[in-house]
C-alpha cells in the first residue's frame, strides 16, 4: 500500500486538530490500484459505533461509487499521546472493512511523531485471527506500506504549522455547518 500526500497529510491534520480527542476515519483507494488516494476524516466527538457511524459510511459508500473509489482502510488517533493501541471500535470498523476489502488494513496515528519528520503511521493487519502491528512498516526494506512522496512527513509539519489544520471539516463538523466538505476537503493539498 502506497500512500499518496493527501492520504497522509488528511488524518495527520485531523489529529492535530483535535489534539486532546480521539479522531477516526477511512482511507480510499481507486477501485482496481494499491495506492491510496485519500481519506474522508469521521469523528472527533462520536468515536463509537453509532447511528451517526453507519450514516458517515454510507455516504462515503455513496461517494466511492460515483468516484470509481473503495474504502481500503481505517484510521484513528487516541486521546492519549502514547497510546498506540488499535481500540474495540477501531477493530470492529476495520473488521467491517474486511469483509469487503480482503487486503484492508487500520492504522493507528503516533501522536508523538505527527510534529516530526518521522513517519507517524502505524499499520495494523488482521493476521491469525487478531488486529497485529505490521512490522518494519515504512521503511526501506518493507514495501507492503510506504509514502508515494518520502517528504510528505516534513510537508505535514509545515502544513501544521501554518495552521492548514484548521480548515480540515470532517463529518462531526458536517452535523453542524452541512456546506462543511467533509468528504472531499477540497481546500487540503
């Protein structure tokens, strides 16, 4: 799986939007391609499984089969800066995206290295029967997951910076302001 700019910078600047919430989302990818393309920001109040879950994948459902697109994948980052763990409700989203995508996979955001030039993606497959880490992922040695552009962690920090953060809408904000563009986040590289 390769990761376009867009794929990577979208949750990244969710997170650091929402620095002290747990924010999730899914990532997309064209309907016959490995890359990802981009990824459609959720939640950062209701990160349960909920009506409002079941509303937000539908429409990206709907959008993916206008655009030519599928949901590959899932994202979140925990409220708590050194948590690394893939949640329940992560696992069950993803467990979900598996059914329909036998190659799906969940990454969980190192709130440590979102500020870095670390790559800040941690991968998670459904191996023997659980969700486990994907060793050695992002690294030269490992294609299975890698940046289409290795800058794009340096290029996130910056976008940080200036505040590009602020103008990410995802589908939270949506249920307050519905001109929000949670789906495509045009105004975001």
């Amino acid at each position: 799986m390769k990761f376009t700019h867009s794929s990577y910078l979208k949750p990244l600047l969710h997170a650091a939007k929402y620095p002290t919430a747990t924010v999730n989302g899914v990532f997309l990818a064209d309907k016959n391609s490995e890359t990802i393309r981009d990824a459609v920001p959720f939640f950062h109040f209701w990160h349960t499984l909920t009506p409002m879950l079941e509303i937000a994948m539908t429409q990206v459902d709907l959008y993916c089969q206008a655009n030519g697109l599928r949901i590959v994948g899932y994202y979140e980052a925990n409220e708590r800066v050194d948590d690394e763990a893939l949640s329940l409700v992560g696992q069950k989203i993803a467990s979900q995206i598996l059914q329909i995508t036998p190659d799906a996979f969940a990454i969980v955001i190192k709130n440590d290295n979102i500020s870095t030039d670390n790559v800040a993606f941690l991968p998670y497959q459904f191996k023997e029967g659980q969700w486990r880490v994907s060793k050695g992922a992002f690294t030269e040695k490992n294609e299975q997951f890698s940046l289409e552009n290795p800058a794009s962690p340096s290029l996130v920090v910056k976008a940080i910076q200036d505040g590009l953060s602020s103008k990410l809408a995802d589908f939270d904000n949506h249920l307050e302001n519905v001109s929000a563009d949670w789906l495509t986040n045009k105004d975001i590289a």
